[in-house]
C-alpha cells in the first residue's frame, strides 16, 4: 500500500449534528503527532468525527463503481469524447481498465479513511488478530463505557469501507494497524474470505460494545453516528453476501422489532432536508450546506446538464443518468394509482431524465444540504424477505413496502400494469415461488434507487449476468450502438464475465517491489 495512506489527517472536523442544526466546527490540527493527540475522550471523539467526515469523499465516486455499472445509471453522450465522459463510459460498458482514474479515486479515499479510523481504534486499545477483535490498554483516558462506544462507531466505520471493497475489487490488503512503509510492501491482498472474516469480527463486537438505545432514546446530538441498530443491519447484509440467511434473519428482526426505526409515511419525506435523520434512517453519510467544505455534491453533479438555474444554482452536470429502463419500471398511469417514488426519484428537464433525488437549493455550487442513506428501514425490510425467501409474510413485505409508494388492491381483472397494484394472494399475477426473486429485485431497484444497492444486490443473489444481458439488450438499439466506435452487443456481454471485478489499481501494483500482487482478471 501507498505510505500516504499512513500520514495523520491534515483536517478535523468537530461537532455532527442533525438537519439544519448541524453545529461543525471547523479547527485544522495540521502537523500534530498523533501519538500525542489522541490522549483523552474529547480528542478521540473529535478524531473520530474526523472519519465520519471522511466517509464523504469516497461517495463522489461510488456511485461510479456502482450504479453506473448496473441497469440503473448511464453516461448520457455517447459521442463524447471528452476524457472523463470516456471513463464513464468505460464503467458502464466494463471496459475500465487498471489505470482508470475515478477507480483509484475511490480506492484511495476508502483506504484513507480506514487508516483514520485505524488510529482512532489504536488509541483505545482495540487490536485485530485472526477473526477476533481484543480491547487492550488505551493510550487515551476515559471510562470503560465511554470507551467502547468510540470503538463500535471506528469499527462500523471499518467495517463499512472493506465490505465495500471486498464486494467491488474481491480480496484486498487488510490494513488495521500502522505500519512502516517497508512493512508495508510486505502485505498482500487477502482472500476474500479473509476480509470476510474482519468485517464480521468488526461488526461483531460493535453491536456488542453499541448501546441498546432506540431510536427515540437518542440524543439528538448523536442523530448521524453509529448505532447498535447500523451494526446489526449492515452486519445482517453481510450475511446475507455469504449465504447466512439465517443469522442474518435474526439480526434484522431484532433491529425490526427494537429499534425503534420504522418507514415514514410518505417517501418524499425520507428525502427532504427538512426531515433528515428521521425514523427511517438507521445510517446515512451526513452533509452540511454553507460554504464549509462539507457541502454535499450530488444536486449540481445530477442535475440536467446545461439546465442553468432552472433545477439548482450553479447549473448541471447531467451525471447519474437514469437509465430508460430503470424509467421503464415505475408504473406511472395518466390515470389510476402511480408509483410515487417516481416523481421523487426522476426528474425531467427538456424531455430528458435527471437524478432528482438529492436535489435541494444551493447558495454555493456543489454545496447541498442532503445526507445520503446508507441503511434506512425500507432496505432493513426487504433485506428481511429475501432472508426469507417466498413465502407470504415475505409478499406482504414488498406489499407494505408498494402500499408505501401508492398501491391499490389489484381488482382481480384487467391489466396488472394498468395502475400501481398491490401483488394478489391469488390468481396469475400472484407472487410465487418462480417470480417471487425478480420481483423482489425488483421492489429493490425502485425503493433504493440510486442509493449504490443495486449492484450489490445483483452479485448477491447471483443474478448479475441474466440482469445486466437483458439490460444491454433493451437499451442497445437506443443508446450503446451508437457510440463511436460502437460496441457489439455480444461484447458489452463478454464483458460482464471477464472484467466483473473493479482492477486492483495499477499504482499500488507498481509501487511494490517486494510483491508480486496478483491483479484481477481481465487486466
């Protein structure tokens, strides 16, 4: 690994609060040792705010590395050739090749803020060994309770980075601890499976040194930091990436039942920065608009291109592009019940789609106000069906979840896409054991949309290639045949297979001269 990922941060950032009452106190700590920093409660709260604040930077890319590699999202100018508009196309033709810049981006902030959190976890004593996680002596004073709680939040943070990781490049250095830059070089990437078995044990013992406190019970100060109920979801997402259905079961239920987490009653709501860190979020990445730096980008980044003022100051970039078919699965009627999700998720400006989603007034281009879910209670759900598998309760999940959006009761005739339906208990538009999966992908696709699940949700369940072949096949006529050169239909499906895997970047192979680091396939 690069030495870089081993220099204190030039930046911390103090004070998480929610909505528009979050207080940040901007204080550079440059050129401090963090051996003599992080000595008591405050400096390693302070530090760790520091990490929440890092989990920003690696969002300005992932949805590069994964809705635009799904059935979701597309570059919109096919003819472009511009460089950055060239790598996008890349991702979402898997074409992206191991120098791709926008893939070391990501890779590099990730691992950034992995080493942040690993000197916060340092000063508390926490140590990783072969699938256990032991809380040793800790250079910082405080109480045992207090302690702990700084540590389950590092760990999610941990935990959350290599699960992503793991999931979009496979088996990758497993960094916990500071090393010299020649230890370093003698580090190899890790089995999947390995990196399997940290994530676990860092999830683990987060639910375990977490309190049990409900959603109500928390202090409105803490609204935006870890929870017992985050370790647990994201914990049982896990399990279910590794076919453990039914431990996975368990913890869902339990954050169903006891965290005091539920949907809202209206899904607009869910995104309004006027109701951030309500019920629903159990996790999210937070945002603060002023002209702090903290600013969230995504309104100017999705906005319409050249749309000037008319969707958010400071015009456009047109990126995230909805794709036709993902627009193609929301049942909007002229008449009858339609899928609200629609309108909040998809916005039109001059006859095209937009990312409408995370979009809210700006003073300051690229300086938005929207946190961005990580876990909310629809996700919780529906990941609670699947561990499920077909069955009714299963059904009347995905039917709570479309009751949500809009749904009516299906009159038994007619045309099941006539309106917005609840599925039936019987009858042909039924679910059953044979479409209960794909409409649960469905469900998925809608519901989360643009929220980086998709891909994940696709790998998961093994049906990656049968999606993504009959996504290139319905939008190849209108949008991939005519790129310049255009790519044969049967290569961009080609492609899929040998290149499923993100490369491990070329920087980090070329660094080493004491490894041989394998790359990944295709590269």
């Amino acid at each position: 690994m690069k030495t870089s990922f081993h220099i204190i941060c030039i930046l911390l950032l103090t004070g998480l609060l929610p909505a528009c009452n979050k207080i940040i106190d901007l204080k550079p700590e440059s050129n401090v040792s963090v051996e003599n920093f992080y000595r008591t409660y405050d400096e390693v709260k302070t530090a760790l705010t520091g990490c929440y604040n890092g989990m920003q930077k690696p969002l300005e890319t992932e949805w590069m590395m994964t809705e635009l590699r799904s059935d979701i999202a597309k570059q919109g100018a096919t003819g472009s050739t511009a460089v950055a508009n060239i790598e996008l196309n890349d991702l979402n033709t898997y074409l992206q090749n191991s120098g791709h810049s926008k893939v070391y981006d990501y890779w590099y902030y990730t691992y950034k803020n992995i080493r942040s959190a690993n000197y916060v976890l340092r000063s508390l004593g926490v140590t990783y060994n072969n699938g256990q996680i032991t809380l040793g002596e800790s250079s910082a004073q405080m109480e045992e309770e207090r302690r702990k709680q700084l540590a389950g939040e590092a760990l999610f943070i941990r935990a959350y980075h290599y699960f992503n990781l793991v999931r979009l490049f496979g088996g990758v250095f497993l960094l916990t601890e500071s090393k010299t830059p020649a230890a370093l070089k003698l580090i190899n990437r890790s089995t999947p499976d390995d990196c399997y078995k940290l994530i676990t044990a860092d999830l683990e013992t987060a639910k375990n040194f977490l309190p049990r406190k409900t959603y109500s019970q928390q202090a409105q100060e803490d609204l935006g930091r870890a929870t017992v109920w985050a370790a647990e979801a994201l914990l049982a997402k896990v399990y279910l990436t590794t076919n453990r259905k039914a431990e996975a079961l368990t913890l869902l239920d339990d954050v169903i039942n006891f965290s005091g987490h539920d949907l809202l009653s209206s899904y607009a709501d869910v995104f309004s920065i006027n109701n951030e860190m309500s019920k629903e979020i159990i996790f999210a990445v937070r945002y603060k608009a002023g002209g702090l730096g903290l600013g969230n980008y995504m309104a100017n980044s999705f906005a319409a291109l050249n749309s000037g003022s008319a969707i958010v100051n400071g015009n456009g970039s047109g990126l995230n592009y909805p794709t036709a078919n993902m627009e193609s699965k929301y049942v909007v009627p002229a008449t009858g019940a339609a899928d609200k999700r629609r309108d909040v998720t998809i916005g039109k400006y001059s006859g095209n789609p937009y990312l409408k989603k995370y979009t809210s007034p700006v003073m300051i281009k690229n300086d938005a106000e929207n946190d961005f879910p990580v876990l909310r209670f629809a996700d919780i759900l529906l990941l609670k069906a699947e561990a499920m598998g077909y069955s009714q309760p299963a059904v009347d999940i995905i039917n709570r979840i479309r009751g949500r959006a809009g749904a009516v009761v299906y009159p038994g005739t007619g045309s099941f896409t006539a309106a917005f339906y609840l599925y039936p208990d019987s009858g042909p538009e039924a679910n059953t054991d044979g479409n209960f999966l794909g409409r649960l992908l469905d469900e998925r696709r809608i519901e989360l949309a643009f929220e980086n699940h998709r891909l994940f949700d696709i790998y998961r369940t093994g049906q990656f290639e049968n999606v993504m072949n009959a996504y290139y096949t319905f939008e190849y006529d209108t949008h991939y045949k005519k790129f310049k050169p255009a790519i044969p239909l049967d290569e961009l499906k080609n492609n899929l297979k040998i290149r499923t895997l993100l490369p491990i970047p070329q920087r980090e192979l070329d660094s080493n001269n004491q490894l041989a680091i394998p790359q990944n396939q295709g590269y």
